[in-house]
C-alpha cells in the first residue's frame, strides 16, 4: 500500500510508517503507525531485507504487513491510498527510499510467508 503525501513532499507516494518512540520497538511502531493514520489493524509478517539510510543513526526499516480490512485516510498527511502489485503502474512519483525499497518489497512478496 502506497499513501500521497499532503504535507511535507505533497504529491509524492511513500509506504506509510513513523517515528518510533521511547520504548517501542520497530515492529510495534508500524502497528500504532497504521491504527493512527488510517484506522487499519496490521499484523507484521516479517521484516524486509532491505534498510535505508536517511541520516548518521537514523534508518527507515521495511515490513511485510497484513491487514483485514480497507484502510481509510484518517490523518492530515495523507491524501490517497493505493494499492500496488508488480503488475500495477505505480500511481504517482515515489520518494526516493521508497523507490529504492520496490525491489526488495517485490522480492519479499514474491517469495510469500
């Protein structure tokens, strides 16, 4: 699932996540991310094999999530949602640690659970 960005980068597609915070670990950070922005319960797969380096200590990490149910925009960050697949056109300009991630995300869901 990709999300266009309505704030900061406006008009650019990213896989959604956020910050982690004090005591929270990755895997539970993207849960909480999903809930708040878009309403949606996710359950982590397992990590992709594939970090990007933003910054001296500070890295986006890349999950593998299911979820039960469509998700709804529900924070101002966000725009649109859509849902892509190898043989999808992407919607929109991807930013770039995302786009660096396509590879690695296709990979993973290629080779399933």
């Amino acid at each position: 699932m990709l999300a266009r960005r309505s704030t900061s980068h406006a008009g650019f597609w990213e896989f959604p996540g956020g910050q982690v915070e004090d005591n929270e670990r990755p895997e539970q950070a993207i849960i909480r991310e999903f809930h708040e922005e878009f309403l949606l319960d996710v359950s982590v797969v397992r990590a992709i094999d594939f970090r990007f380096e933003l910054a001296p200590n500070r890295e986006l990490l890349f999950y593998l999530l299911s979820a039960e149910h469509e998700p709804q925009v529900t924070h101002h960050s966000h725009d649109a949602i859509a849902w892509i697949s190898l043989q999808s056109p992407l919607p929109g300009e991807i930013l770039p640690a995302d786009s660096a991630a396509l590879p690695a995300i296709w990979q993973a869901l290629e080779d399933g659970v």
